[in-house]
C-alpha cells in the first residue's frame, strides 16, 4: 500500500502538545507517513506540514470570534478544498471543537474517515452537540474517563486514552532541580504567576494576578514570584507591563518553561485551562480564575451545567482547588486563597493524596492508545492492513 497520509489541525498550544505525541507515535508505527493540516511549532517538529500559522485559530471567546469569524470561515473553506483535492487516509482534529468538528462533517460526507481528539465540553453545555459530533465524527478520543462515560450513552464509539500529560510528568516532580535550572533559590517560598497564554486571558489576568502578588508580598516580604511566558510576544507584553507598574516587585519573569516554573513553585495562581492539569501532575496546591469578556460571560454562565471549570475539580467531582471567577478576580480575594495554598504546600496533605491517585488514573499511555484506536478504525475502513500498525 502507498504511504498513509494523515489530515490534522490543533488550534492551539495544547493541541500542539497532544498531536506532536500523536504524531510521534504514528511516526514510529508508519515510516514515511505523510502529515499535513494546521500545527504549531511542536507537531511541525513531527513532521507536520502546517498549511496555515496555528495561532491564527487561536481565538477566546464568543464576542471575540466574531471579529475573525470571516477569516475563520476562510481557513476552513480553504482546507475543505486542499483535502478534497489531496485526500487523506484519515483526518484528525484536535481540540477547538466549533472550527474542527464542522470540518470533520465536511471531510466525512466525502469519505473520510475522522477523529477527533480532546472532547469538547459536551458533559458541561451545549450537551445536544453530541447528536451533531454523532454526524461528524467516526471516532471520538478522550483525555478523561467522565467523558467516555458520557458518549457510551449516546451510543458514540469512543476509547478513553488518559493524557499525554500524565505519562510525561513524574509521579514526583523535582522541585530543588527545577529551582536550580531556573536560578531560583531553594530555601524561599515561591509563587508561580500564570495569568495564560493567550493576549485575551493576559488582557484580563495579567494586573490582577501583579496585584496579588503585592497584596501577598506586604504580608510576607520573603516571597518570590515567577511568572512564564507562553512566547517572545507575551514575554514582550509582560516584561513592558512589569517596567512600567510593577518594577517594585520580586518577580522573575521567564520565557516559555512554564512545567519547570511550576515545578519549582511552592503554590501557583493560573487561569483555567490545560496548566491546571499541569499543576495538579506535579502536586502543587493552586488557585484557579478566569476573566472573560462581560458579555461573553454573561453567555456562558447561562449555558454551563456543571458544577466546576478547573480540571481538578471535574476530575476529584469534587472542590479541591478554589475556582475565582469574573469580577472575584481581586486581590483581596485571590490573596488570601494563595495563602492557603501555600499552607497545602506541605507533602503529607490531603490535597496531595488526591492528586497522586488522579495522576495514576491518567497515566495510560496516551499517545499510544489512541493511535491504536486509529489503527482499528484504518483497518476497518480499509486503509491498512489487517495486521499493520502493531
């Protein structure tokens, strides 16, 4: 048979994680394997041929996606027509869910088979999007095993294949060595400052998440803060704002290496997302807040069942960590909640216990589980072998 020739897009940082693990493994299995969709940096390490610059998907929001939504809707019509005209074994879409699964549906309805990897947020709102993935989507992929027990009902094929995360990150994470990389020092108590990755979220995180830390450091002078940057364009950001309204205060700031930053941290105040499953692999108490658009949460707040935003209360169903949301997001308020994060610190507590036993429920394998699955729905569509990929 000729090469496989896969179709993917990420459409963002942490869908670059999780296809260059895919891609990695599929690699392996298929020497020779033709890549090409929408990745970032990572993925085209893999050998992904990025079509278009990944960032350009990379939008938070409802208000916000309407300022792109004519470019948005261009990409897409766009890559309809290359992979109509160079046609995939299979196409895989990663996570952003409102761009990828109408692209499936499309790229289905011409006979290819689809993928999608990173469930959206079915199980929270928008539950009857289930009925359209059921129309795009030959195979659904999980990270987390609350989600596969959602599809199964529906009557989805779906495989449960745990994070990538988990595998990548040790059951015990080594902060005097993150400490010692990072040239922080060992014996004082660290804070990690996450305020995202994305301009959107450091439009609204970043000055209240500055303004923690010097809430936090007039009642303890002996902390130090690190905050990372997703990029040389939030480095740029960050580093103008800290020079202009925060040059009073201890704060390292640090070019991509946020997993050593938190490593090295003692507790970590982050915006919810991906970093939260992070923190939570690497034990670190934390506090979680997000800040959107007034409008744009006016929306969501009506639309959302559950009872959770941060991965680590979805997992444990229950609230290990504080979730700060909207206009919370102070000071006063976050202050205070970083300080009993820095109490959780401790190895013997509680939060801690918990966090081990979810890192064990993750620790699948990931990558190669879910290509497994892959390799099954290739064979049963006839586009390998009975017996290739193994």
């Amino acid at each position: 048979m000729s090469p496989l020739r896969i179709g993917i897009v990420a459409g963002e940082a942490s869908g670059d994680i999780l296809g260059a693990g895919l891609l990695a493994e599929l690699n392996r299995r298929f020497p020779g394997i033709a890549i090409e969709g929408i990745g970032g940096e990572l993925m085209q390490a893999e050998g992904c041929q990025s079509l278009y610059a990944m960032d350009r998907l990379s939008v938070m929001g409802l208000v916000e996606v309407l300022s792109r939504l004519r470019e948005l809707l261009g990409i897409r019509k766009s890559l309809v027509t290359h992979f109509e005209e160079h046609r995939p074994d299979l196409f895989i879409g990663i996570d952003a869910p409102d761009f990828t699964l109408n692209l499936e549906g499309k790229l289905r309805s011409i006979g290819i088979p689809t993928v999608h990897y990173v469930s959206p947020s079915v199980w929270a709102w928008r539950s009857k999007r289930v009925f359209k993935i059921l129309k795009t989507t030959d195979l659904m992929l999980t990270l987390f095993p609350f989600e596969a027990k959602f599809y199964e009902k529906h009557a989805m094929p779906v495989e449960f294949v745990g994070h990538p995360l988990a595998n990548m990150i040790p059951l015990e994470a080594d902060q005097a060595g993150a400490r010692s990389d990072l040239g922080l020092p060992q014996g004082q108590r660290i804070v990690a400052l996450m305020p995202g990755s994305r301009g959107g979220e450091l439009k609204y995180l970043a000055q209240p998440f500055l303004d923690t830390a010097r809430w936090l450091l007039k009642r303890h002078s002996d902390l130090v803060f690190v905050m990372p940057a997703a990029n040389q364009q939030r480095f740029d950001h960050l580093r103008e704002l800290l020079d202009r309204d925060y040059s009073d205060l201890p704060i390292e700031l640090v070019l991509k290496r946020s997993r050593e930053v938190m490593t090295a941290a003692d507790a970590v105040l982050l915006a919810s997302g991906t970093a939260t499953l992070e923190a939570l692999l690497l034990k670190k108490p934390m506090v979680v807040a997000y800040r959107m658009a007034p409008l744009t949460y006016s929306i969501l707040s009506r639309l959302v069942k559950s009872d959770y935003i941060s991965l680590p209360n979805l997992l444990a169903d229950a609230p290990l960590v504080p979730e700060i949301l909207q206009d919370e997001v102070r000071p006063e308020i976050l202050g205070p909640a970083v300080e009993q994060a820095l109490l959780d610190s401790d190895d013997s507590s509680n939060l801690k216990h918990r966090f081990v036993d979810i890192h064990h429920q993750l620790r699948q394998d990931a990558s190669k589980k879910a290509v497994d699955a892959i390799v099954k729905l290739l064979q049963v569509r006839g586009r390998l072998d009975a017996d290739s990929g193994f």
